[in-house]
C-alpha cells in the first residue's frame, strides 16, 4: 500500500509540471480551402511535428483510440476493402482492453501511434512524465504484440506547448496533428444520414490529415463511402511516413 501511494503521489508531481504558453490545437476548416495553423504552424515545424500534408491530392488517414466502443472492427473491414491504410494512435487502455484489434491492426498493415499511456494533458506534465508515460505504451506495446511502436505521437486533447514539443523532437518523436477533424467523439451519439459522409467531404482539401475516433458509429458506417469517394475525385491515401 505504502509503495502504490508512493508511486500515485509521484505521478500527481511529475504531471502538474509549469505551464509555459499551453495551446490547444484547432483549425476552423473553409470549404475547399486549406487551413493555416497560424501561431502554431512555426512551433509545430521547429519540433519535428505536421498537421497538414503538402499541397497535393494526397490524403493521411489518422484514428484516435482511447477505448473500445463496438466499431473498430467495421472500420477494420472498410480499410481492407478498400485497400487503404491508415496510422491508428491508442492509449494504454486501448492496448490493454483491445488486445486483439490492435494485433489486427498491425497485421493488416496499419501503423501504431502513440497517444500516451494515461492521456494526460501535455502542458500539465513534466518533460520526464511525459517521456516515461509514451515509453510505458511503448514497453507494453512490445510485450503484447511482439513489435515496435511507431515514434509518431498525437497528444492527448491536442494539448500542447513549445517545451512538450520540444522534448518530443529531442528524444526521437514526431507530433502528428491533423487539418480535418469534427465532433465524432460522443460515444452514445449516432448522427446518421451520413454526417461522417459530410463532414468529410466539405471540409477536404490537399494534404489532409484526417482525424477520426474509432468510438463512433458514424465513422464506422460512413468510412467504406468516404474512401470510395475521395479515391473516385482523384485523391490518394498516404502512410504519415511520406509527410514527416
């Protein structure tokens, strides 16, 4: 007990850290234009980190996995009808509760992200806190699945300062942020009629990172069209490994 308090108690300091300039990261998407990150576009260069792809019609496709809610398998299923791949960023929980699909994942040629063991807010935490907590999913990741993890890192929230990127960059890691994302986060909710679809389409452009999480049903019923689509208007999915 006195050793499970220790270790509580040091996570609790490592993770208040000082904040210096915290940001949350968030584009406004115009239809058929690209988006600039504005004051974030230097801070996310300078460290080794994207959130758009070049001015081309190439598209990457992300997913953001922090638990298991029923569709990653559908999702699974349109990406290999489709051939397409995708880089899919889990937490501790995910890797620990969805063992399996995460196997899936790699067997089906997907990369593996790193979206921290705890998904805690980068800011909050010291540099050695963070680093310890990617490193923990990682030594998990090898354990469980018998492979190395990518050193591609989404932060949790989007949340971020110029030290935490910094310390990514320093120790071998890579941010990835996004250009493309909308509100597909509510577990329970179900928008139908093709709300993914939409979304989507009027907001793409060249270069698009696109973020998705695996929690929602209407990624997972839209997924197979939206691909279809997108490869029908001349776009072509890329690995991140071609845009960082």
């Amino acid at each position: 007990m006195k050793k499970y308090l220790f270790v509580l108690l040091l996570s609790i300091f490592l993770c208040l850290g000082i904040k210096s300039s915290a940001y949350g990261f968030g584009l406004i998407n115009k239809e058929g234009v690209r988006p600039e990150a504005g004051k974030y576009k230097t801070i996310i260069e300078e460290n080794d980190g994207v959130y758009i792809g070049s001015d081309t019609k190439e598209i990457y496709l992300t997913f953001d996995c922090g638990y298991e809610n029923g569709h990653t398998q559908a999702i699974l299923d349109a990406l290999k009808k489709t051939d397409t791949k995708a880089i899919f960023f889990i937490t501790g929980h995910y890797l620990t509760s969805a063992t399996d699909l995460v196997k899936q994942m790699v067997e089906d040629g997907h990369l593996i992200g790193n979206h921290t063991y705890h998904h805690k807010d980068f800011p909050a935490c010291s540099n050695e806190y963070i680093l310890s907590d990617i490193q923990k999913l990682e030594n998990q990741f090898k354990e469980l699945i018998g492979s190395e993890m990518s050193k591609y890192v989404r932060p949790p929230r989007g949340e971020f300062d110029e030290r935490s990127l910094k310390c990514l960059k320093d120790n071998g890691y890579k941010s990835v942020f996004w250009s493309l994302a909308y509100v597909d986060w509510h577990k329970d909710k179900f928008n139908g009629n093709q709300y993914s679809y939409q979304q989507v389409m009027k907001r793409i452009h060249n270069g698009a990172i696109i973020l998705m999480h695996t929690v929602s049903k209407d990624n997972a019923v839209d997924l197979e069209q939206i691909i279809i689509q997108l490869k029908n208007d001349g776009y072509v999915f890329k690995s991140i490994n071609n845009v960082i």
